[in-house]
C-alpha cells in the first residue's frame, strides 16, 4: 500500500505539537494532561491538511486483536449450506490459533460496499466469496490496498485466490454420466450466470458435449438460486419436457436435494428412471437413499487457505506496504455413489 501523503507528523507540524500529542489526542487517551486549546489547534489541523488516521497500522502499535471480515453475497439458502459452516471451519482453524477475530458479513449485490465496511469496523484484512465477476467493490478494495483475498478465481487482479478448478471438475462430472450411457444430460446451473463459478460449470458441461457429438438442447439447461426451492422447482421444468432428459447435473447439492424431491413427488425412482449427480459434498450427501453422485471439495482446506493467505497479507501490509498474488487451486473428487447408474 502506498504511505499516505499527509501523516500525523504533517499534523504536529501544522499545531506546533509533538508526533506523540496528536495520537494521544486522535487516540483519545486518558490521564494526559493536554489543554482545550491543544486539542483544537490539533483537531484544526487535522481537519484543514484532510488527515485520514491508519486504523491499520493503529491497531498494530497497540497489539490489539486483528480482525478479519469475511464477505459473501447473500442467497435464501446460506444459512443452511453446510459448505459456508465447512469453510468458516477451515478459517477458525488458522484464525483462533492467532486470535483473530472474525466478522461475518452477508451482503447483498446492490448494497455491497466493501471498502466502508472495512472501514467502518475496523478491519485488517476481508476474505470475499460468492463474487460476481464484474462485482467493483473488489477494485476498490485493491485501489485501497486493504489486505483481500478471495476464495475464487478472478481474471485481472492482483490479489491472492484460492480454488478449485471448477472447470476441470465439472468436465470430469459431466464425463462420467456419458460414461455410464448417458446422452440425454440436462443440468441445473446452481446460480445465475454473474457468479464465476456457475459460468465456469456450465461451460464445462457444454464443452464436454460438443466433445463427445453430443446434441446440446437448450430445455435441457435451468438456472437455480442457490436453494433447494430453486432446483425444485428448475426440475419440474425438466420433467416437464417431452423428450426427457435421462441424467441431471446439478451445480452445487443443495439444488440437488431440490432436485431430488421434485423427482420423487412425481412418483418417479432415482436412479432407475433418471440418474442425479451433484457438486460440493455436503454432509448429507452421502447419507441419501441413494447416496448422492458428486464432486467433493476440500472446503475447509480452502478455508484454512485462505485465512492462511490473509493473515500474510496483514503482515505484509504492515511490514512492506507489499501485496501477494497467488493463485491456488486445492484439488477435487468425483465420488461415484448410487445416485446415478448405467443405462
């Protein structure tokens, strides 16, 4: 981060005061005894040279706890994704260790202001996740060098990342029901196409079809939310349709529980009459009858990564004023269960 061009010693200078008065005076500190007519010429001077205190380096040189923000857009369904509580797992893993606190922030896309929050609390450092790809508050987090680190994969920023390769492990989804047979595959895109990670699966799952000369029809894709009310209710659609698809991929496993129920309110047998793959592993997954076909991520490594990584990031910022740009991408695996079979 670039040292601001006015400090608190432009500030002593202006009042005729000490480097040492204006932060007793800015820091508010007790028992000093400072006149009323010092404390205004440093507040004058303060206020006339737009002096902006450092909470950074502030709570640095009083050894207080760092406090780490954790960012992610808001769905209806969040609060009852295992894989946000896995990842926060994974983060308390590396953060209790050095007493950090952690402020958990969900947001919504039209009121994300990341910078005044980061501000407005006091925080060292944020990890964002669920980002949209064109999302500006990232930009002015970088601008402002506030130590950031995403659990994602960005194009254009120079800030540390941590994933999986969504691409490569949906292509190896997708792969395995053609495997099996399949050729009518539809999918269930868990998010709208602004998040990443939603675009990125569902170019593989087009990718691999034209690979393998498979037909793509346009009935066979849906758009989920996040939730298992949105893959209910996007595999009633799919049921709906005349030629109907014999397997579904579905983006993330709580759009495929949705998913599940909707098949089976139409009086319709998983796998036997339609096979139903998802993407995370969640708790549930492997408890279902059947068992859920998915791709499992290491959700809490990518936690501890990325608490790993901000916590550098802090200690950078305040040591060098330097930023890190690491990308790293934690590997996925296709769990085979019984939830999709061979035609």
């Amino acid at each position: 981060m670039k040292k601001q061009s006015i400090s608190a010693s432009d500030v002593a200078k202006m009042a005729g005061v000490s480097r040492t008065t204006v932060s007793f005076i800015l820091n508010n500190v007790q028992g000093k005894h400072i006149s009323e007519a010092t404390r205004q010429r440093v507040l004058q001077a303060v206020e006339a040279l737009k002096y902006v205190p450092d909470i950074h380096a502030t709570s640095l040189a009083r050894k207080t706890t760092w406090s780490v923000g954790f960012f992610i857009s808001y769905s209806s369904s969040m609060f009852s994704d295992a894989y946000l509580f896995r990842l926060i797992e994974g983060m308390a893993l590396v953060l209790n260790k050095r007493h950090c606190r952690l402020d958990f922030r969900p947001l919504r896309k039209a009121k994300v202001h990341y910078l005044d929050l980061v501000h407005s609390s006091g925080l060292d450092g944020v990890i964002l996740m669920n980002t949209y790809t064109d999302d500006p508050g990232i930009q002015e987090l970088e601008t402002a060098g506030v130590p950031l680190v995403i659990i994602g994969s960005l194009e254009g920023l120079s800030v540390p990342q941590v994933d999986i390769d969504n691409i490569a492990a949906a292509r190896e989804m997708v792969e395995y029901l053609v495997s099996l047979g399949h050729r009518k595959i539809a999918m269930i895109v868990h998010a709208p196409l602004a998040f990443y990670a939603a675009e990125h699966r569902l170019e593989a799952y087009r990718q691999v079809l034209a690979e393998k000369g498979i037909p793509q029809t346009p009935e066979y894709i849906e758009v989920a939310d996040f939730s298992e009310e949105s893959g209910y209710r996007a595999m009633q659609k799919l049921l709906s349709v005349k030629d109907r698809p014999t397997a579904v991929f579905a983006g993330n496993d709580m759009v495929a529980y949705g998913a599940i129920q909707a098949v089976l309110d139409a009086g319709l047998a998983i796998p036997e009459d339609i096979s139903i793959a998802g993407f995370d592993d969640d708790y549930l997954s492997r408890y279902l009858n059947p068992a859920l076909t998915t791709v499992a991520q290491p959700t809490v490594g990518l936690g501890e990564v990325a608490a790993r990584l901000l916590l550098q990031e802090i200690t950078a910022h305040h040591e060098t004023g330097s930023r890190g740009k690491e990308h790293i991408i934690l590997p996925t695996i296709l769990a085979k269960r019984e939830s999709c079979r061979r035609l």
